[in-house]
C-alpha cells in the first residue's frame, strides 16, 4: 500500500482494515500499536457494518 505524506496513519490503518489486511501488515505499514488499530476497528469500521 502506498504510505502518501497527507495521510495520516489512522486513515491509512482504516483502509487497511477495511481491506481484510492484517494486523501484522497494518503495524509495519502505520507503526501503530495494536491497541491503536483495536481502536480504530471498533470505533470507526465496525459501526458502519
């Protein structure tokens, strides 16, 4: 996945997420924490499914 400089992290981990990736793939690609990416997918992708 290309990593643009005006995205941020936490978009980029959402259209991860959304993707199916994994959260292996999604850390080395953020540098988020998994608790990070936890976060993310109950607060802001899970709602919408």
């Amino acid at each position: 996945m290309d990593n643009k400089s005006n995205e941020s992290p936490e978009s980029i981990a959402k259209e991860m997420l959304i993707a199916g990736e994994t959260y292996d793939a999604i850390m080395s690609a953020t540098n988020l924490r998994l608790k990070d990416i936890k976060r993310i997918q109950e607060k802001e992708v899970n709602p919408h499914f």
